[in-house]
C-alpha cells in the first residue's frame, strides 16, 4: 500500500510540474500576410518563435511570394530577437537580426515561330540567395493565447528587399 501511495503521490508531482511548464511556454506559431518589395506582389508568411529569455527570442520563418512578372521567391530564415523595449505585459519591441535563404525562381515564356507554325515553351531559371536580415518587429497580446506580431526587415544580399509583414501567433 506505501508503494501505491508513493506512486500516486509521485504522478501527482509530474503532473503539477507539467501543467506548470505548459502555462510558462514560451512558445507562439502562426502566419500571416507578408509583402515584398524586389517582387512587388504579397504572400504568405509561417514562422515560430520560442523565448529563451525575458530579452531573448530564437525564430524560423518560412515565406513564399506569389508570382508576379515572372518572378516568385520561397524565403527560408533563421533570426535571433532582441526586446529592447517592453511597454507593458501586452505590447513589447524587439530588434531582428539573422540569416535568410532566398530560393529565386524566374519563369519566363517563349513564343518560337518556325515556319507557319508557333511553338510555346518556358524558360525556368532558379537560384538561391543568401543574405542577412536586419529589421525590427512589435509583439502586441490580443488575448491570452493570441499574438499580433508585426515585421518590417531588410535583407541585404546579391538582389537586396524590404518585407513588411504582419502574422497572428498561437501562443502555447
């Protein structure tokens, strides 16, 4: 009977250790709208962020922007948040800085004319750029599991852009 009491006992214990973890998480996933200046067009934005500390944040993010004139790019990125200025316990600034990876891709038609007859084709060039990302981002709590998370940031690489974006964050 001791060991049956130890072992609801130690159950206990996970349990309140657990729920404890779960309701300091760190975590928030989401997506969002994004738009990007070398192509001019919108997309769409997913990223996760996790908190390592009151002042430090890691994040990944994953943005496709649709195609226009020929033109699409998938963006791959890795940054590190900075706050550095936190109004209250619902709206905090933060300082963006990290790596990203552009997969370019160019798609081009071709219209060949021999004789009579025309011939359509495409022409499909892909590259991948790598840059750094510097901007600076805003965190506001709409409610208790919900984030508004807004972007502005600059990558510099071969072909540099601007993206403004803004994504809705579940937070765990």
């Amino acid at each position: 009977m001791r060991k049956f009491y130890l072992l609801v006992v130690m159950f206990m214990v996970v349990n309140v250790i657990s729920a404890q973890s779960f309701d300091e998480s760190k975590l928030r996933i989401g997506g969002g709208l994004v738009y990007c200046s070398n192509v001019s067009n919108l997309g769409l934005q997913f990223n996760g962020v996790y908190q390592f500390t009151n002042e430090w944040e890691g994040a990944i993010g994953y943005s496709h922007i649709f195609e226009n004139n020929n033109l699409s790019y998938n963006i791959l990125e890795f940054d590190a948040h900075y706050i550095f200025h936190e109004q209250d316990s619902r709206l905090n600034f933060y300082g963006i800085g990290g790596l990203a990876f552009t997969f370019v891709k160019y798609d081009y038609p071709i219209y060949i004319k021999p004789g009579e007859d025309i011939i359509h084709t495409n022409y499909t060039n892909s590259t991948t750029k790598v840059g750094i990302n510097l901007g600076v981002g805003c965190n506001y709590k709409l409610a208790d599991n919900l984030n508004l998370a807004s972007e502005f940031r600059y990558t510099s690489s071969d072909g540099s852009y601007v993206r403004l974006g803004a994504s809705i964050q579940y937070m765990f």
